[in-house]
C-alpha cells in the first residue's frame, strides 16, 4: 500500500517555474515506479513523465520533453516534477501515481499505476 500526497502547485507566469512533489507513504516506495499525470475540465488525464523503480529509465510526454523532470529522493520517500518554461497550457491538475511494477520502462498510461494522490492546481498565467 502506498499513500501519495502532492504539493508545491500554484500560480506561476509563463516562463516561470514550479517544482511539484509527492509524499509518498508505504514500505513500497522505494521499489515502486512513480509517474506524474495532469487533467483540465472535461478531458481526459494525460500522462506527464514517469520514472522506473531503480530510476534508470524516465519518459515525458513531448508536450514537456525538454522542460520537465523527473526525480526521486528514496530518503525522504518524495518524488518531484520539476517544470520550467511554463505554458499556460500546462494549466491542469497534476496527479502523481505509484505502480508496482519492476520493468525497466515505467509505465506510461493510467492503467499502469495502483495509487494516486489527490491533485494539486497549477495555473499558468500568459
């Protein structure tokens, strides 16, 4: 079991940055891929990045290859997205997600993560 809770969301100017984290409660951590996924009104949640368990592997969404990062600090069980050069349509809720999977390539689609957190708004302003 594993408990994930975000925070460090908020409003921002385009061209801004933001770093996002994820709290994660559970023994499982450590050995969990961990991805970040965002959602505006009316669509659908769409994948962000994630990062495999030992973090040898992460993977973006083109939408934010270049400008986001991903990464994790076992020793206080958080894992971060890092974002820079914001859009405003970077505007969304971002969710964070942990899955149990021991595959060298995280997963990259919501039906591979067991726990999400709860959201955190971010809002970026033209």
């Amino acid at each position: 079991q594993v408990q994930l809770v975000e925070s460090g969301g908020g409003l921002v100017l385009a061209g801004g940055s933001l770093r996002l984290s994820c709290a994660a409660s559970g023994r499982t951590f450590s050995r969990s891929a961990m991805g970040w996924f965002r959602q505006t009104p009316g669509k659908e949640r769409e994948f962000v990045g994630s990062i495999n368990w030992n973090n040898v592997s992460a993977y973006y969404a083109d939408s934010v290859k270049g400008r986001f990062t991903i990464s994790r600090d076992i020793a206080k069980s958080t894992v971060y997205l890092q974002m820079n050069s914001l859009k405003p349509e970077d505007t969304a809720v971002y969710y964070c997600a942990a899955s149990s999977t021991l595959a060298r390539n995280p997963p990259v689609n919501v039906m591979g993560y067991d726990y999400w957190g709860q959201g955190t708004q971010v809002t970026v302003s033209s």
